[in-house]
C-alpha cells in the first residue's frame, strides 16, 4: 500500500507545483500521458502518495488524470518527493529531447 502523506504537506506541495511550476507540470504531462494526435492543453498537479504523483491533463477540452511512478520507486518522507519530482522532470527533459534547467 502507498504511503499517505499529511494532507497539509500534499497541499503545500500541490500549491507550489501549481504556483511556480506550471512550466514543468506541462512537460511531465507531454511526455508521461499515454500517445495522442490531440495536443495537453492544461496539467494540473492533483495529489501524490508514496508511489507516484497524479496530474489532471486536458485534451481537446477533456479532462483526463494522469498518474507517473516515482522514478526512484515509492517513498515516505517528504524531502523525497522533491527529489522524485526533480527526476520526473529530468526524465521529461530527456524523453522530449529539451534542455533541462539547472536546480537549485
């Protein structure tokens, strides 16, 4: 069974993926969403657990969830879920043949 975080940390968590990195959500979204001739429009961090993290994608107007595996494997300490965010990223990057950014 995934762990469960707090419900304050998952909402801190989908507050800054939603505020500061819309960018990346699109990116994760683009290269993780199951193959489609109609473009992601829109990708909304929606929840995470243990195993994975969850994105609401919309397609021609049509809402669809998404759900991506940490790369690392499941995790239950919330410093991890940076960690396996940055990886999805950088795995999006590589999939997509785009330039990641630097991380802080």
């Amino acid at each position: 069974m995934a762990h469960i975080f707090d419900s304050d940390v998952v909402a801190a968590i989908l507050r800054h993926m939603n505020g500061d990195h819309t960018d990346d959500n699109m990116l994760i979204a683009r290269a993780f969403a199951s193959p489609s001739d109609l473009p992601i429009t829109d990708a909304v961090m929606t929840d995470l657990d243990g195993d994975g993290g969850i994105w609401q994608i919309t397609r021609a107007g049509i809402p669809e969830e998404l759900r991506v595996p940490w790369p690392g494997g499941a995790i239950d300490e919330r410093p991890a879920v940076r960690r396996e965010v940055v990886a999805l990223y950088d795995a999006a990057c590589a999939k997509l043949g785009v330039a990641p950014r630097p991380h802080a």
